[in-house]
C-alpha cells in the first residue's frame, strides 16, 4: 500500500477551500527524485476559476522546476476512490508517462491504482500537435470563397 503518499494526500485535502461542493480533494505527487509536493481543491464562485488538488501539486512541483514524477496519491473527504478528472489527466500527461502510478484513496487502507495510460487513453500531446501540424504543411490550401473547381458554362 502507498500509505505515506495517501497520508500526505489526506493531510492536504484538510486546507481544501470547498464553500460550494463541500467535496474536499487533496492530492500527493511524488518526483523521481523522491519529493512530495501536495495540494487541495480550491473553489471559486464562479466554478470555471476553481484549481483542482492535482493540478495545484503539479503546479507547485513544475514551478520549484521538478518535471519527471512517478507517483500520484488521490484522497476526498469521503474516501470514495476519486480519480484525477479529465482535465487534470491532460495536464499530468502534459509531464508524465502513460505509465505514471495513480492510487486512490479507498479508505480503511484500501486503494485502487491505475496508470495514467489507463485514465487517458490517446492524450493529446506535443507529438499529437506536431503530427497535426506536419499533416496540415502537407496539405493543399484550402480554396478562395469563390473559387470553383470547374469552369464556368459557355
């Protein structure tokens, strides 16, 4: 079991800010060098401005210039076996392998672990906008309004 990664994640979701929802996230990343940077969910009134648990850990960790990681813990309040959500999946993907380990908080010791692969099959990715912009170079331009393929009748 992780239970230090899940512990760390519990301790966090303690700070979330969850006026609205009251479904209180926290969140441990640990780095291939070993550090565990931590955050919880933060709500906004308006909803859209709200910053999820993963994606504060993940920032924190991008922002003191870590970029390989190797472990995610995910913990709610209810211990319900949250998963990261699909835009906290893009952003991981956005610094992490398919084969990052995700384990979710079961409660009462018990957890479920993915691989981000697994919670994100065919991410968008730097490969993926690379591909997309090579196909569209070889592409033939797109026609003129008012331009026709045939001619017009005499």
């Amino acid at each position: 079991m992780d239970n230090p990664l899940i512990e760390h994640a519990r301790e966090a979701l303690a700070e979330a800010y969850v006026p609205y929802s009251e479904y209180r996230v926290g969140a441990a990343l640990r780095t291939a060098d070993g550090e565990i940077f931590t955050g919880c969910n933060i709500e906004n009134a308006n909803y859209s401005n709200s910053l999820h648990a993963e994606e504060v850990a993940i920032g924190t960790a991008v922002a003191a210039g870590h970029r390989e990681f190797e472990r995610l813990a995910v913990s709610s309040g209810v211990r319900d076996g949250v998963t990261p959500c699909g835009m906290c999946r893009q952003t991981l993907a956005e610094f992490c392998g398919d084969d990052l380990t995700i384990v979710s908080d079961l409660g009462d010791g018990a957890v479920t672990t993915y691989t981000l692969g697994e919670l994100l099959p065919e991410t968008i990715s730097a490969s993926t906008l690379s591909a997309a912009a090579e196909a569209s170079d070889d592409a033939e331009p797109p026609h003129e309004v008012g331009d026709t393929d045939s001619e017009e009748p005499s």
